[in-house]
C-alpha cells in the first residue's frame, strides 16, 4: 500500500502543523457571541480543548472534533495517527470517550482500498479507547483529511481545563517533543528510518494511560500539547490561570535527531507561526535557538501537560514512569509578576 500511495504528496502541510495559528483563531473567533447556558461547563471562548455541558449532578458530556492532512504516507497509519490526537481532547479535560463520527476528505482518485484503510485505522484506534464510531461525513477534495468528531463523559465536578493551573503546582509532560520537525524532515527524506518509526509510536499512543493515571491526584489544570508546541499550549495555559510558568529545558525529554535537525534550520512552518504567537510572553533566558524551536515545534498526537498540586507531584511523577512514553517533571507555576509569562532556565 506504501509503494502505491504516498499519501503526504498530496497536502501541503502535515498533521497538527496544519492547524491555524492560535493568535488567528483568537482574532477569529473575537466577537462571535456566546449563548449563556448556565449548564455549559466549557465554550469555545475557553481555548480549550473541547467543551463540557452538564447533563446532571453525575454526568457532563464532553465534545471536540479534530482532522488534518496527511502526515504519514501509509493510509493505515494516517487512519490510526488522526484517531489518536482527536481522541485525546477529551483525555485531557479528564473524560472518557465513548462515541466519535468520522470526518473524511478524500481526492475522488484516491483508491478504494486506501480510503478503506484510512477509516480502518481510525476504527481500530477509537476501540482501542473504548469508543464506538457510529458513522460520519465525508466529501470529495483534491487534498486528503481525516478525523474524527468525539463525545466522552466526565463527571461535573471533575473537569479539568487549560485554565486551572494555581501558584505552587509542578508541570509534568508525557510524551517526547520533536515529533513535527522529525514528520517534516521525513517529507524531505531527510530523517533516519529509527527516526521515523519513533515518531509513529508517539503519534498512535494514546493518552488514555496518562489521563488513567492523572484523575487519581489533585490535578488542577491539563491539556495536551498538540499544533500550538509545548510553548504556545503554554502560554494560553499560563494567561488563563493567571499564572507564569518556570520551565527547566534540561528536564525536557527532547528527540535527540530533531534537535541536530532543528539546528540544521529543518522547521516545520507551523513552528513559525507558534513562535510569533508566544514568543511575547516567553523570556528564553540563555537557551539555545534550536532548543526554542523545539519547545514551539507543533506536535501532532503530542502528550499531557498536567499541572499537579505539590503534594502530590512525587506521587504522580511516580505513577506516569511505567504508564506513559516520557514522564517528565519540566517546571513550576508561580503567582504572576507582570510582564513574560513563561520563563526557560537550563
């Protein structure tokens, strides 16, 4: 099938780099009016990663909808790598998914039994989660997408959001960060095949052990560090707790051939665009260029980043070291003092 389709051909940008920068989608979505609803938990106002609206004392229902181009030239492995990246918006607001649609664009010469395998990933990543596709949408274009529309549940008073984080917490990050300049050195034939493979097994891992792990501790905010990079996610964590955040970059668990491939100046565009959203609120201190633009590399399917009460930081970071890719403890949340909002010390 590989030999047949090359997928990433056909689209001009990959994955989660693909994504609309997130001081665009601010200026966007600016003076669009919301409808109070006083059961709606969680809006798109929130930059959040889905929304919550309470059905009862028990039960909130959780909603978001995620698709891209292709960033993987088997059609199999696009299916299962969208799947997991929708799939983990509700991981991140501590729910669990439960049903998802397909969303799916496909050029019409596009051969059956690629698209066939596209929708084969996806189904056999939601029922790795537990979730059932029920059916979806698709349509005819000249560029290829795919992705899934989700609905989990979470308990009301168990929500966790991108805006909670409180002076004292420690940050925890779940996966490795370099995944967008390894996908698009591979566009180039410019990444090694351990490389590559690496970036896959990211990619399909679910976040679904992390969020297990995580509900178990006072966790007050988390999202998941996907097309805005680690620094982007960040700064809107940071601005809507009302926070600064102190990160150690020598905690950061960096891909090592992505680093020598940053400072080879191979960068996604979409780092670009996070850089010139964030880079405001971030004081880099001494640390090196390509390191920045690691930590503003859009991550397709990236990890957790968790902020967690102190007293249960040992605890945590403990409990994620045989559950998830790379548990790291990357920095601290202090009371905001004006001016940056996230500082980098090596």
């Amino acid at each position: 099938m590989e030999n047949e389709v090359k997928l990433t051909k056909l689209a001009k940008c990959a994955g989660c780099g693909a994504k609309v920068g997130a001081g665009v989608l601010a200026e966007l979505l600016g003076d669009i009016r919301v409808l109070h609803d006083p059961n709606l938990i969680v809006g798109f106002d929130k930059s959040d990663d889905a929304s919550v609206y309470r059905i009862s004392a028990e039960l909130a229902l959780v909603q978001t909808v995620d698709f891209f181009p292709p960033i993987a030239d088997d059609p199999y492995l696009f299916g299962q790598i969208a799947a997991t990246n929708a799939l983990s918006d509700v991981y991140a607001m501590g729910g669990e998914p439960k049903l998802a649609l397909n969303i799916m664009a496909v050029p019409e010469s596009l051969p059956p039994d690629a698209v066939h395998e596209i929708l084969r990933g996806g189904y056999e990543k939601a029922y790795e989660a537990g979730a059932i596709i029920t059916g979806g949408h698709s349509i005819f274009d000249p560029e290829p997408k795919y992705g899934l529309a989700v609905t989990g549940f979470v308990h009301p008073d168990r929500v966790l959001t991108n805006s909670g984080a409180k002076s004292g917490d420690v940050l925890f990050l779940t996966k490795p960060l370099g995944i967008g300049i390894l996908t698009t050195a591979a566009k180039a034939s410019l990444a090694s095949r351990e490389g590559i493979d690496l970036s896959i097994h990211l990619m399909t891992t679910l976040n679904r052990a992390a969020r297990d792990v995580m509900v178990r501790y006072r966790v007050h905010a988390c999202t998941d560090v996907t097309g805005f990079g680690l620094l982007g996610h960040l700064t809107e964590m940071a601005q809507g707790s009302g926070v600064e955040v102190h990160i150690d970059t020598g905690a950061i668990d960096l891909i090592p051939e992505a680093l020598e491939l940053a400072r080879m100046g191979i960068l996604p565009e979409g780092m670009y665009r996070n850089r010139s959203f964030a880079g405001s609120y971030v004081d880099p201190g001494s640390a090196e260029l390509a390191l920045q633009d690691m930590l503003y590399d859009p991550q397709t399917s990236g990890g957790l980043l968790i902020a967690v009460d102190r007293r249960d930081a040992d605890a945590l970071g403990e409990s994620l070291m045989s559950a998830v890719p790379s548990a790291q403890r990357i920095g601290e949340v202090e009371e905001y003092r004006g001016g940056a909002r996230i500082f980098l010390r090596s």
